[in-house]
C-alpha cells in the first residue's frame, strides 16, 4: 500500500492575479493564435511572468506524442503542423517588445524531424522582426536526430536548453518514451557546437540525493552551463503522486552544491520552473 502523499506546504500557494500586465500577454497571444506552455503546463509562475510582459511559446501545437507522467500537457494525435507559426510567434514577440524569449514544444515523434524546421522558423523569424531580442530554444531530444538538432543550432539560438526532467533511476519510470542518455547528448552536442546549454530537473518523485548530484554531474560533464532546480506539483489526480516537498532551505542547498560543480548559472526552488527569470539564468 503506498503512503498517503504529504501534506502541500504554504510557501507553494500561488494566487494568481489578474494585472493589466497578465491580461495584455494574455491578449497578444491569443490574438495570433498561439499557445504558451506557460498556460498548458499549470506554471506556478504564470502570473509573475505574464505581469512583467514576458512569456514561453509554446509551438507545434498543444498535443504531445508523448506521455510523461508528471506532464500536464495533453497527449494523443496532434494535428498538422502550421508554416505560418513562425511568422505569427515573431510577430506577438515584436509587439510584446520583448528582449529575450523562450520557443519550445510539444514533443512530435510523428515528424522526421520533430518540428526542427519550425524552432528554426521561429529563431530566425525573430532574428528579422527583433534583431536585438535574445532566443532561448527549448527542444525535445527530436528522437536522438542530431541533423535536426544542427538545423536549432545554425538558426542561432543564444542557448539551447533541453530538459533531463527527472534523475536516471527514475527515467524509464516516468519518461518511458524518453532515453536518459540521448538527452545528455543532446546537451553534449550543443556545447561542442560552441553553444551555451541549459537544462533542468524537477524532483519531489521519490529520488534520493545522491540521484540528484549524480545527475548534476552528468550535466557538467556534458558542458552544461545553466540549471534549474524545482519542485514537481502533482498538476490533477491522475498524474503521479508527490513523494516529498523540499525545503526551500534545501533548495538552497542543492544550488550551492551546484554551483560548486560549476554551474555559471543557476535558479533552485519550490516554484522555479525551466524558463524562470530565464534571462537571467540565460545567455547574455
């Protein structure tokens, strides 16, 4: 019999408020027809980062071949793809003003190149319409396809990130379609390429510590620069269960401990997510 899930601490209630700010990404958004994972995911952050004008597109649609346990994103048969996405995304970035924007999406295993061609659309759309906005590219792991990576990388992104999501023992689990060494070469491959790489983790699964640094470690190894640390939140009742709740002190923790490994930059707590305060936490 498994154990009755603990108790959400305090420090995780969000209210979201509804701010001229919130309301105007809102608008824009949908206004070009688009999706932000910041909607589809349940971010916990959706709120602060709507407010400050900023915000994570979503493209390829809202529907993943994928089905993560942990993912609130809808899974099944997406739909076509849409060549004038690209277009629209730079379009809604140029009037949001924005000066630095995450592009990720769905997974699309049902594509050659699972949707390089459109993040390249996308990066070099926005290259044209806001010269000066920084592109932070958010991939799956296009299914080990490293040709299709190379197509991200010549676009020009100012980083690449791709998510290891969960620690190693745990990946078949709860990533069953994902491979955890494919996702470190991911990262690999953009490093070698000359450019800086990102990645995050969520934990409250049931790891050990020792899971964590392993992973941390795995990381480094591969040139990773940038990490986000945070804490998974069961997103209904049908996802998998929260194991533990950590500590915002052990957060804390675990950002020193990476920083000492080396890491240049690093977000770690409960609420942090992959693309919070990602200029910050991004390339300059």
């Amino acid at each position: 019999m498994n154990p009755a899930p603990p108790r959400k601490p305090g420090w995780l209630k969000v209210r979201i408020p509804h701010t001229d700010g919130f309301a105007r990404v809102n608008r824009v958004v949908s206004s070009h027809g688009l999706h932000t994972v910041c909607r589809e995911a349940r971010c916990p952050n959706i709120s602060e980062c709507f407010d400050s004008g900023t915000a994570t597109f979503l493209v390829l649609g809202d529907v993943c071949t994928r089905n993560c346990l942990y993912c609130n994103v809808r899974h099944g048969t997406p739909a076509e793809i849409d060549g004038s996405e690209p277009e629209r995304v730079a379009e809604a970035v140029a009037e949001l003003g924005l000066d630095y924007v995450v592009i990720t999406s769905v997974t699309r295993d049902d594509l050659p190149d699972g949707g390089a061609d459109i993040f390249a659309g996308c990066i070099r759309s926005i290259r044209r319409t806001s010269p000066d906005c920084r592109v932070e590219a958010l991939v799956p792991d296009f299914g080990g396809n490293g040709e299709a990576l190379d197509r991200v990388l010549d676009a020009g992104p100012c980083l690449l990130n791709h998510n290891m999501e969960v620690v190693k023992p745990l990946f078949p689990a709860l990533r069953p379609q994902g491979n955890y060494d494919a996702s470190l070469e991911v990262l690999r491959h953009a490093s070698a390429a000359g450019v800086w790489s990102k990645s995050g983790l969520m934990i409250g699964f049931g790891e050990r510590r020792e899971d964590i640094i392993a992973l941390a470690a795995d990381l480094r190894e591969t040139g990773c620069r940038s990490l986000t640390i945070g804490q998974y939140l069961q997103p209904s009742r049908g996802h998998l269960p929260v194991r533990k709740y950590y500590t915002p002190s052990e957060f804390l923790e675990l950002e020193q401990i990476a920083r000492d490994m080396g890491f240049s930059r690093i977000e770690s707590g409960p609420l942090v997510r992959s693309s919070y305060r990602a200029a910050r936490s991004g390339c300059t």
